[in-house]
C-alpha cells in the first residue's frame, strides 16, 4: 500500500515545468481520479476539458497569465479544465439549497484527487487561481455562460526537488475534545 501521507506531501505546486507533453493516458488516469471524488448528493457538479493539442495549451497558458502572473504556464504540456455543471440534489434538499449550494466545495475536492493522482504518476500540476473566463470560453468554444470551476496546469517537473510545506503547525489547527 502506498502512504497516502507521503504522496501529500510530495504533491506540490510545480511552477518550472520542461515543456515535455504530457502522455494522454496519464491524464486519463487524473481526470478518472477526479470523477471518484466525493460530492454533496453524488451530484458530480463537474466536467473535465483536457487541453493537449500544443497550439490550445499555449492559448490556455495566456489565459491564465493575469496581472503578470503564471508566466512559467509557457511550458506546461497540457491544462485540466474543470467545469461547473449543475448538480441534482436530492429531493428533500432541493426545496431547502440552491442545486449549487454544494458544487464549490465539490470541485475543490475533484481538483485535489486530480493533482494528487498526477504527483503519483510523477507529474507536476499548478492550480490557477485567477484566468481570463471569456478568453476560455473562446478558444474551448464554450457557451458564454458556462460556469468554470477551475483550471490546473499539467507538466512534466523540470526537476524533482521536493520543497518543504509551509502549513502552519499542526497544533494550531486542530483541536481534540
Ligand atoms: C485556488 C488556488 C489558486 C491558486 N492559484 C495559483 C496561481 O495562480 N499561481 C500559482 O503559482 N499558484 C497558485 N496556487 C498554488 C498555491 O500558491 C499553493 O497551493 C500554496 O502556496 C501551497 O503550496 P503547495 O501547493 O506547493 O503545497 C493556487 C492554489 C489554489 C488552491
């Protein structure tokens, strides 16, 4: 059995990727590990765009460099588009939440189960946080409206360093009672 623990921390935000592409059938495997994640009501407010074709990855990469940002995009061999979709919720709930009530915290979980299968098939991945939706929407030909939960770059490590994480001490963040 592998250590889940080790594989944790051995998952970090990789901002120096070689430009290699990325093996379609590893990003299979990362996708298929987020469709496993968790949701409220099994509702799977999700869908998956993998974007490889090297002319899109470069597109995707500007999208995603806003105010300066995320420059080190330019050699990441492909993107993971997660996409909010609407949730079905079940019946007693429906009256009570909104069918989304639930998607954010879904696709935070989609996107974790995504970057660590990635770190365990020996790729670096880097969540963007702020990238240009329209911009998206165009190159992926999207609707306008689509809803987008977020978007991951994909690479092969320029090097394998493992940095130390920066989390603050476990006793500050958990209490027993
Ligand atoms: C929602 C979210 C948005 C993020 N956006 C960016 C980003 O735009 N650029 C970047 O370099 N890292 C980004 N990160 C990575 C965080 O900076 C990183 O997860 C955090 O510093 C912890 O480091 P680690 O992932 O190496 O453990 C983002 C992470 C999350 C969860």
């Amino acid at each position: 059995m592998s250590d889940f623990l080790e594989l944790a921390a051995r998952r970090q935000s990789c901002r120096s990727f070689s430009g290699a592409r990325v093996e379609r059938d590893k990003l299979t495997k990362c996708v298929e590990a987020g469709r496993l994640a968790p949701s409220g009501c099994n509702g799977q407010p999700w869908s998956f765009v993998v974007v490889d074709d090297p002319g899109k990855v470069a597109g995707i990469a500007k999208c995603g460099q806003v105010f300066g940002n995320n420059a080190f995009t330019d050699k990441a061999g492909a993107f993971i588009v997660v996409l909010e979709e609407h949730a079905e919720l079940m019946p007693a709930l429906r009256e009570m939440l909104d069918s989304q009530f639930f998607a954010k915290g879904d696709i935070g979980g989609a996107v974790v189960n995504i970057c660590l299968e990635a770190a365990d098939l020996g790729l670096g991945t880097c969540i963007i946080g702020l990238y240009n939706r329209e911009k998206i929407a165009k190159l992926l030909d999207l609707p306008r409206e689509q809803r987008f939960g977020a978007l991951i770059a994909v690479g092969c490590p320029a090097d394998g360093t493992i940095r130390p994480k920066v989390r603050k001490p476990l006793e500050e963040t958990v209490r027993y009672v």
